[in-house]
C-alpha cells in the first residue's frame, strides 16, 4: 500500500534545528534593502546577446521527431539557446500539463480528467534516444507535478533511468516533484539510485504558500534530502533557490543552513524572472555582487558545489557540477578505503 501520509505536519515555518549552522550576523552580504533598479526595468546585468547561427536547431529538431518535452521550453529558461546549441537539455516526462498550481511557473497547468492523465509506456526509451544522439554524459531528467498518479510518476522517472543506463554511459540527475509526501515514491526513486538528487527548494519557509502553493511542505523537503541521505549517501543531493522574489538575507542564509543539516551539498542560485504577466511579478533584481557573496556564503556552510549568478538555472551546468562533485565523492571513498587497511 501506498503511504500518503507527509511525515510530518504541514507548516510554513518549522522549528529550527538547534544543530542546524547559524549564519553570521555580521556576514558583509548585502542589505536587500538595499536601493535596487524598479523590478519593471530590466537592469543591463540582465540583458543577453541573442546567440547568432542554427547551432540550436539540431536539439531542437531531434527533441521534436522524439516528441519529448524539455522544460527549456515550457519554463521558457533564458539560457535555452545557449544549452541547444551546445546539444544540451533538460528532458521533461509524464506529459507537459501540471496539476500544480505554483505562481512562478509558466508550465501549463490543469486539473486531471477522471482516471488521470495518460502516462507514455514508450518515453522512456525515446528520451534514452534523445541522450544517445546528443552524445550526453550528464542528462537531467525532470517533471510536471502528477498528483493524479499514486507514486506521482516515481515508477515512469525509474524506468526512464533503466533506459538511459542501458542506451549510454552518461550519468543521471533526476529533478522530480516532492511526491506530496508519498514515502513509497521517494523510497523508489532512491532505489533506482540516480547520482544526482535534485529537488528545488525555490524560496523560503515563509514565502512557500504565495510561491509553490498549498501542497508544498518545506519540512517534507527536508525531509526528502534526509531519507536519501539515510538510504543511499553515495547519491549527491542538489537543490536550488530563485531570488528576487521578497526573501530577506536572514531567510535565506537560515534556508540554506537548514539545507546543509538535511545533507544536501549542491545548490544553485538564481534570478527570479518573471515569465509572463500571469505569473508573480519580481519583488527585486538582486545584483551580481551579491550572488558572488551569497556563493562564498554556502560554501562556509557546508555546501560543496555552489553555482550562484542571475542567470543561474537548477539544471544549468548541470555536468560540470555533478561531475566536480562525484569526483569528490569518489575521493571520499577511496579515502575511507585506505584508512580502513
């Protein structure tokens, strides 16, 4: 039997954990209050030249005859045409409409017919496809939220593993939903044993329910970086966050050394953007100074690969990252090997 049943109860602003760091009040990060350029007005750190050739259209031609989804695309991310036209991509499955209602997303959400919206059986093997014509060593793999699913889709990520591992030798970075608390899900996914964890925090306990919705726990999110850690520690466990969106510099610094307690070692910083007007608007534009501080920051807390800049993404980079950190996890255990004879 399925258990539903979120370990903890739902709650905006846990306890905090004694164990926990604490940040340095003294931390020379900038005051978020900070005089800031008006959030309507893009400011110049954010303006891109728009990459010149068709060196993107072979990614986006092979994603297409492959009818696979990216959430390059659906996110509308700033940095899809650089990652295409290095033949890169975040494979996004289990369909492209989301049955959660998140504010800062552009994915296209909707409630679920009776009996769910279909699942796939040949996905799997198309995005092993996809990977073993770009030639990827690191693929990432994620989702749209499938509350209408009893696992939330954990067997499908799980099968779209087995098929990557038998089709090329890349790694695997899963970025799944939270599961609605489902432990049965996450047990799954631990099973399949992807090396990379990846589960976006996005903001701060106090600003879950305006940003990712009711459904969202950050005390299950924590919760789900402890399980891994328990279960399988040699899977690398990665979050991200996106600023600008009314956090306080106390928030987040508290967030992030909540993260390290729970085990997660991976993190990425970003600008929120706006994607439409129907999404949350930016709060601030956070400068990148600030980001280059705050990066410095996570790494004194415990954090050991940090990517922390505007045009950040939870996926951008993603291999250089894992493959920085695999290598310091296999160190770790030769480490341990030798200290053992």
């Amino acid at each position: 039997m399925t258990n539903r049943q979120s370990p903890t109860p739902n709650a905006q602003s846990p306890t905090p954990n004694p164990q926990s760091p604490t940040p340095n009040p003294q931390s020379p990060i900038p005051n978020p209050q900070s005089p800031i350029p008006n959030p309507k007005s893009l400011p110049r750190w954010l303006k891109r030249n728009v990459p010149q050739g068709n060196a993107d259209h072979f990614t986006a031609r092979l994603i297409g005859q492959l009818g696979l989804q990216t959430v390059c695309d659906h996110a509308r991310c700033p940095n899809r045409m650089e990652c295409y036209a290095q033949k890169t991509a975040t494979l996004m499955i289990l369909g492209e409409v989301c049955t959660r209602g998140c504010r800062f997303c552009s994915v296209r959400k909707g409630r679920p017919p009776p009996g769910g919206y279909p699942v796939d059986p040949d996905e799997p093997r198309r995005v092993a496809e996809a990977a073993r014509q770009l030639g990827l060593r690191h693929v990432v793999v994620t989702s749209v939220a499938r509350d209408d699913l009893p696992d939330g889709g954990a067997e499908h990520f799980c099968r779209t593993i087995a098929a990557l591992r038998r089709s090329c030798p890349a790694t695997v970075e899963v970025l799944p939903s939270d599961f609605s608390g489902n432990t049965a899900a996450v047990d799954r996914m631990i099973e399949s044993a992807p090396e990379v964890y990846n589960h976006n925090t996005e903001t701060v306990p106090r600003l879950f329910a305006s940003v990712r919705g009711r459904q969202a726990d950050y005390r299950w999110t924590l919760e789900i970086f402890r399980r891994i850690s328990r279960q399988n520690p040699a899977i690398r466990l990665k979050t991200g966050l996106m600023l600008g969106l009314g956090e306080t510099t106390e928030e987040l610094l508290d967030t992030l050394a909540d993260l390290v307690d729970a085990g997660c070692r991976m993190l990425t910083l970003g600008q929120y953007l706006q994607p439409s007007p129907a999404q949350l608007p930016v709060v601030r534009y956070v400068r990148p100074e600030e980001f280059e501080e705050l990066g410095r920051f996570a790494r004194r807390l415990g954090f050991e690969q940090v990517a922390s800049g505007p045009f950040v993404r939870s996926s951008y980079h993603a291999r250089e990252m894992a493959g920085e950190g695999l290598s310091l996890s296999r160190k770790r255990e030769e480490g341990r090997g030798k200290g053992e004879d």
